[in-house]
C-alpha cells in the first residue's frame, strides 16, 4: 500500500492461503474501501495489528534465507540481519488482540448480513448466502456460526420472514 492506502497493484492469489476468487475479492473491497482505511486505522488502531504481523513474519522469513549458506553461496552475498527476537515475541503477544478484532469483526458482520435491506425489507444475505461466504457446509451450519458470534436469530433473521 502507498501512503494513500490505495493498491497500486491487484493483490496475488497465496496458496496455502488465499485463492484467485478471494484475491479477487480482496482487490475489489481494497479499491472501494482505501478511502477510509486511514480512518479506520485512527479509530481502531487493532486494525493494523494483521499487517504488523505479516512484517515481522516476512523479515524473519528473509532472514532465515538470506543467512542459509547455500543461498550465500549461490547469490555471492553474505547478510547478516537483525534476529529482531523481541518482534517476534511482540508478534506472538499480539495474535491474541488480532483473534479477538477478527471475532469481534465476524460477528458486526454477520449482523449486518442478517440486517434489513432499505431496498427489499429483507435480511442483506439468507443464511443459504453467508454459507457459502463463510465456506461452512450448510445453512444450519452459518445459523449455528450466527448464535454463537451474535446471539439467537430472532423470527426475521431465522428465516421466519419468507426468506430461505
């Protein structure tokens, strides 16, 4: 991200991690929403606590490369960085404050999923939708994911309102 926390280039699918949908998906909500990150971040300063992470872990990952012998020896280049093992401490002590933002963040946005439209009077997403958003295996499964972040669905947000 450049200072104006607008991408300068499409995010790329990581394997273990993230598919060509999801970076997809990524790309799109980065260019809608990097007008209000700065905001963001201001307000909720946990919100930075995921990229911090990524930092640490990918100064650590260069390090354990680029001091392998074998990597030395096939670049022509000796480099010595910092072990930083007190980052790496800080890191792990923060993933609990990370965990807590991104259970707190699931469950104002299965709110809003369950929230009633302006347009159509009824909940934003079925519960058949946040499914296969959240990649459970069935609509009980995301109604079950919904009790346990936000309480009990109440009639419009069980389904009792037509919607299925």
């Amino acid at each position: 991200m450049t200072n104006t926390d607008k991408p300068t280039h499409p995010p790329r699918p990581v394997p273990y991690v993230m598919d060509g949908e999801q970076a997809e998906l990524l790309a799109r909500l980065s260019g809608r929403y990097a007008d209000v990150l700065p905001e963001v971040r201001d307000r909720a300063p946990e919100a930075s606590v995921p990229v911090l992470l990524h930092a640490v872990h990918a100064h650590q990952a260069r390090r354990l490369i680029e001091s392998a012998p074998r990597w030395q020896k096939t670049t022509g280049r000796v480099v010595e960085l910092e072990d930083r093992a007190e980052d790496v401490a800080a890191a792990l002590a923060l993933l609990r404050v990370a965990r807590a933002d991104l259970d707190g963040l699931e469950g104002a946005l299965l709110l809003a999923a369950r929230s009633i439209s302006t347009n159509t009077g009824k909940p934003l997403l079925t519960f058949k939708k946040i499914a296969a958003a959240l990649d459970v295996e069935s609509e009980q499964a995301a109604q079950g994911r919904y009790r346990r972040k936000v309480g009990r669905p109440n009639a419009a947000s069980s389904g009792v309102d037509g919607t299925p």
